[in-house]
C-alpha cells in the first residue's frame, strides 16, 4: 500500500518552540519524540542565522532541513533525500535552495546610503561585535554567531521615523527588500519565511511521493505571517510580551492559549488529532 500523505511541521524558534525568555524547550521534549516516532518532521523556520540553528538543532537532536534568515535560504542536509531536489547547490554538508542575495550585496547597497543618511543607521557588520552587544543584549559568545550572516543585515535606524521610509524607498530601488522586526529593521532579497515553506513543502511531496503534504506552521510574531499564511493549518503561539499577530485568513487557525513551548504542545497536539484520520501515511 503507497502512502497518499505526509505530515510536516514547521516552526520558528523564538518565542515558539523556545520560551521567550529562558530560550527552554523542556515541555516539547516528549511530543518533539512522538514527532520523530510518527514521522513527522519538525522544520525551524527563522529569522536566525545557519549557525545559530545548527547549535539549536544539536540541542534539539534534529536532523531535518532548516531554513534561516526569515526564509533567505533552506538547508537540506546532504543525503537527507535520495537526490539533491532541483535549484540547490551544493556547499559543505549542505544542499541549499537559496532566495536571497548574498549579505555582501545588501552591505553594498547600505554603504551606498552611508553619505545619504550619515548618522541615521546603524548595522551589524558595520558595528562589529562588541557594538551588536550593546544593541541586543547578546554576549560575547551569541553576537560572534548572530554575526554569522550569509543573506540578511539587521539594521538599527538612528534617525527621525520620517526619514526611515526614504532609506526604505533607497534600499528598495537597489534591489533590496526590509522586514522590521521588534528591534532591527532587516535588510535581505526578496524573500520570506512562507515562500521558503511553500518551496520545501513541494520538495517533501515529491521525495515521498505522496499526493499531500498536510502541514502546519507555528509562530508567535509579525515576521512569521507569511509563513502562517501558507500552511495548511496557522498556530500563533500566544507571547508573554505582545498580542497574537494578525493574519487575512481565518480558516484552520489555531491560537494557543499558553505562552511559547507549552503553547507549542498545546496546538501541535490539536493538529495531530484532527489529522490523524489517514492511516496510509508516508514512513520513513
Ligand atoms: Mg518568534
């Protein structure tokens, strides 16, 4: 008997899966290992970096794809599918589907602005690490990784709020695209976290030949609608800090009620029952 489906979960990290404020993912643990008993993917979908993720993913014990930088580029380890899906390339121990430029490109286009804008920002490479320890809080340890960069540059902008569309408008004419985020205005390709779902999710359905891939996205932020939006089912993860983000659909959405891993668990819970309905479903 062929499989007609397969489940794939995908989730941001922050705020999410991690607690917002202890970074703990100790109340997912047992679901994240009937996850893995089931089949079931769990995909990190974030704005942080390849290195970042690849410490989380050791934490986490996961060897699934990745996709970093707010959906600049998806990470396919090596051999993880039975051929390298078409349009990646091949760098390290990596098969990756890139949908940004490279950082140098937007480090380019923002020292073009330099003159223009004397002043009014300020950016990560720009300030090195000491100064990303001063506007993230980060240590020593976490800013050299956050620094590691290969698609986007957090930008601080400095100046007035009226001025920030014109540095907006100047990015844009240079091919650039910017998401702001709670603190930093990012600065990266064309590119989201829901594109890079959608573009993954065609890759799942056709390594195992399913007729469906029945998916969820979990995100706690305005930087994770995109990716909302293009699931199969939304969970918005409540946050200790601000309200649920807003998104257009409203069909197969899901808000936790507890607050990052908890929540996580909650609606990751909610979904797998209601989906659990098919018994030909795709093993590995
Ligand atoms: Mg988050």
């Amino acid at each position: 008997m062929s499989a007609t489906r397969g489940r794939l979960v995908f989730t941001d990290l922050d705020g999410s899966l991690l607690d917002h404020h202890t970074y703990s993912f100790a109340p997912a643990m047992e679901l994240l290992a009937e996850l893995d008993a089931a089949a079931v993917p769990v995909i990190a979908n974030s704005s942080k970096t390849r290195v970042e993720i690849e410490s989380i993913r050791a934490d986490l014990g996961n060897g699934h794809p990745f996709i970093v930088e707010n959906g600049a580029a998806v990470f396919i380890p090596r051999g993880y599918f039975s051929a390298a899906p078409p349009g990646t390339i091949s760098r390290g121990d990596y098969w990756v589907y890139e949908m940004s430029g490279g950082r140098q490109r937007w480090l380019d286009a923002l020292q073009h602005l330099q003159a223009r804008f004397a002043g009014e920002f300020d950016h990560f490479y720009r300030a090195g690490p000491e100064g990303i320890m001063s506007m993230t809080g980060l240590d020593a340890a976490a800013a050299e990784l956050a620094n590691q960069r290969e698609y986007s540059e957090p930008v601080q902008w400095l100046g007035e709020a009226a001025r920030k569309q014109a540095f907006v408008a100047a990015l844009e004419a240079l091919g650039a695209r910017t998401l702001q985020g709670g603190r930093f205005l990012t600065v990266a390709g064309e590119c989201d976290k829901g594109r890079a779902l959608a573009w993954l999710r065609n890759v799942y359905r056709a390594a195992w030949g399913v007729e469906e891939v029945v998916d969820i996205a979990a995100g706690d932020s305005g930087n994770d609608v995109a990716m909302l939006e293009a699931a199969g089912t939304a969970l918005l993860i409540r946050s200790p800090v601000h309200d649920y983000p807003v998104l257009q659909r409203s069909d197969h959405v899901l808000r936790s009620t507890q607050c990052g891993p908890d929540g996580w668990v909650e609606g990751i819970r909610q979904w797998l029952a209601v989906t659990a309905t098919d018994n030909h479903e795709h093993r590995t």
